[in-house]
C-alpha cells in the first residue's frame, strides 16, 4: 500500500491505513506492530500511528505479554470483538427473531416471539417491540443493526410491496426500530440476507458465485455475485418467483393438495409431515414433494442458466428436510441447465435470516471505519 497521500488527503490515507489494519486482525491472532507492518505494507511508524488511534477508538485492544517473557515483549494488538454490540431482526411471517452479537458475529443474546400469520401491522410492529426490548437488555451498547423483512424493500428502509404479510406493505421498518435502538438501521429483503449469511459463515463462505434459494412456505431467491450481494438497479433482484411461468407461485400447492387429501389441519407442522411420510416411503407423498421440487426447478433452473453459480443452497423452512429435496432437485437441474452446480444445504435453519442481518449491521460499522467516524 502506498504512503503517499494523493494530493494531500492524509485524512484519507490515515483511514485506508486504519482499514488495512483492522482486515489484518479480524479474525485471526494478535500481531505485533512489526507483524502488521509487514501484513499491511506499512511502515512501522504508519502502523504505530495507527494502532494507538485504534486503540483510542476503541477498535484494538493490547494483549498481555505472555507469562514467563524474558526481556521487554513487543506489544500485540487484536481486533476488540467486544468494543460494541450488534443486533439482527429477522421480522417473518410466523416470527420475529433477534440476534446481538459482538463485532465478529458472535452471538451473545436472542430472543423470540411467535406472530400469527395473519397479524396485521400493528401486531407484527409490537411484536417486534416485545422481541427486540428481551434480546438488548443488558446486552450493551448496539452500535448499529441490520433488519430483515419479507417483500420488496428500498433504499430507505421502507417495505414498497409485501404480498404474504398483512398490511406489509408501506411499513417504514427503518424508522420503526430507529425508536427502539441507537446507532444506525438498514432493511433488507430476507432472502438476500439468507444468501449473505451464507457466504459469510455458511456453507458458501468459499464460494464467489451463489444462488440461494428460499424453500418454504413462500419461495424466494437471494444473489451472491462475484463474492457480493447483488441488489440490482432497484434492489428486485432475485423476484424471478413473480413470474408465474417460473412455477414458484403454484409449487406449495402440491404439498397442501396431500395434506388436504391425507387429513392433516395445521399447516405449519403439516408441511413437515409431508417431508416425513416421503422419507418414509410413502408413493404419495414422494410424488407430492417431487412435484413441488419439479416447479422449484423451473425458476431455479433459469437463474443457474443466467448466472452459472458455483453453487446452489437450500434455506429456509424445508431445509430441514432437504435430504428428500435435493436429489429430485438435481436431477431437475441436469434436465434443464447445461453445467449442474453443487447443491448445498444451510445449515443455519431459523436463525440464518438473522445471521445475515447481523452481517448487514456489521458492513454499517465497518463503513464507520473509511468514513473516518466514530463508531
């Protein structure tokens, strides 16, 4: 990295610095200012210069001389995971789900609160009050957080289009829950932050070109392109369950065609028993998922053809059964595409949503950074 401030921006270059820095540390061992020197490009002054800034803001803490040291030990710095707080809001169609962490993602507190799925918005909102006041308390300070919603949602925060939640539709979240915490709020689709999950600690960490795929009782599909998300020009990207030829609209339908056929009432557990009499070997209900796996192609297939990803994931609700979905689903892909990716399931289940909010909320504090604010 170059020292050169380009036509004096020192305060740039100080934070170019900062970040190379701060990249070094994440997540991985304590260095000495010689060791992130050499990391970094930096000169040793630069780097001191940088690391006791850091240090002031709260970003570093110094490690302890190991016990036993001979002479005066270098100091070690690490990335403080502790210095602040995050929080995810996963805000579904049966649930709101909150995750604090700390500034790795490390969950510390979480709360839950079941929501009917055909609560209007008053309900939903204090629902997401009740569940967001038990996850901070006593948690410490939230520097920033990231919110997930189902449907469309802009820039602002503001749900423009929600056709499975009640009265969803124009709810401004990001001021909703700007009343409840500090520090800044950003909104998201939920099946874009599923896939951003993914890729930060999921099973498509390794992997630069992702499609995710949402399966449960909607459908959805979040974009992991060239390692990052991709929103599109008005952040629609991945609706392609909109198009009714895609078949995403009709798929459930054949698993509540079996379960109205064999008798069963709730349909939240009743799609599990879908999956578990298929697993057992009952023809019907094979025939039922394999029908639902064959309209969950149609749309998969054509993003496959568009992006050529490295991998496909399975998320989501019937992710828990995804050992009787994923080779129809296979099949279905060497049908229709030319190259089949691997097919993988998350391993997140309920709270990879959440997770993915978690990641939104850090990509805000980590902007705090090349910004030059204080978090």
């Amino acid at each position: 990295m170059s020292e050169e401030p380009a036509g004096g921006d020192l305060s740039r270059l100080r934070q170019l610095n900062a970040t190379a820095v701060l990249r070094e540390l994440r997540g991985g061992q304590p260095l000495t200012l010689t060791e992130l020197s050499k990391r970094t490009g930096l000169s040793r002054a630069s780097t001191e210069d940088v690391a006791r800034d850091l240090l002031g803001r709260g970003w570093l803490a110094e490690v302890a001389p190991a016990s036993g040291s001979v002479g005066r030990p270098a100091r070690r710095y690490r990335f403080n995971a502790g210095a602040g707080r995050l929080l995810g809001i996963d805000v579904g169609g049966h649930k709101v789900l909150a995750l604090v962490t700390d500034l790795d993602g490390e969950v510390l507190h979480q709360a839950r609160v079941d929501v009917p799925a055909d609560a209007g918005r008053r309900e939903r909102l204090a629902a997401v009050d009740r569940c967001v006041d038990k996850a901070v308390a006593g948690a410490g300070e939230i520097w920033a957080t990231g919110v997930a919603s189902t449907g469309l949602v802009d820039g602002s925060g503001k749900v423009m289009l929600s056709d499975s939640l009640p009265e969803w539709t124009g709810v401004d979240l990001a001021a909703h829950v700007r009343r409840l915490v500090a520090g800044p709020v950003r909104v998201e689709n939920d099946c874009k932050l599923a896939a951003l999950a993914e890729t930060w600690r999921g099973v498509a960490r390794y992997a630069k070109d992702v499609v995710f795929l949402l399966a449960g009782l909607r459908t959805g599909a979040g974009l992991i392109i060239d390692g990052k998300l991709h929103r599109g020009f008005a952040n629609w990207s991945g609706e392609i369950g909109a198009l009714p030829a895609a078949g995403w609209l009709q798929a459930p339908t054949h698993l509540e065609t079996w379960l109205s056929s064999s008798q069963v009432g709730d349909s939240g557990d009743g799609f599990e028993r879908v999956f578990v009499a298929a697993r057992g070997g009952d023809e019907s209900a094979q025939g039922a998922v394999e029908a639902y796996v064959r309209d969950l192609a149609v749309g998969a297939s054509a993003l496959v053809l568009t992006l050529d990803p490295q991998l496909v994931v399975i998320g989501g609700g019937f992710s828990r059964s995804a050992d009787v979905m994923v080779e129809p689903l296979r099949r279905e892909l060497d049908r229709w595409c030319l190259r089949t990716p691997e097919i993988r399931v998350s391993a997140f289940a309920d709270e990879g949503v959440a997770l993915g909010a978690v990641r939104l909320a850090l990509d805000e504090v980590d902007a705090t950074i090349t910004s030059g604010l204080r978090p």
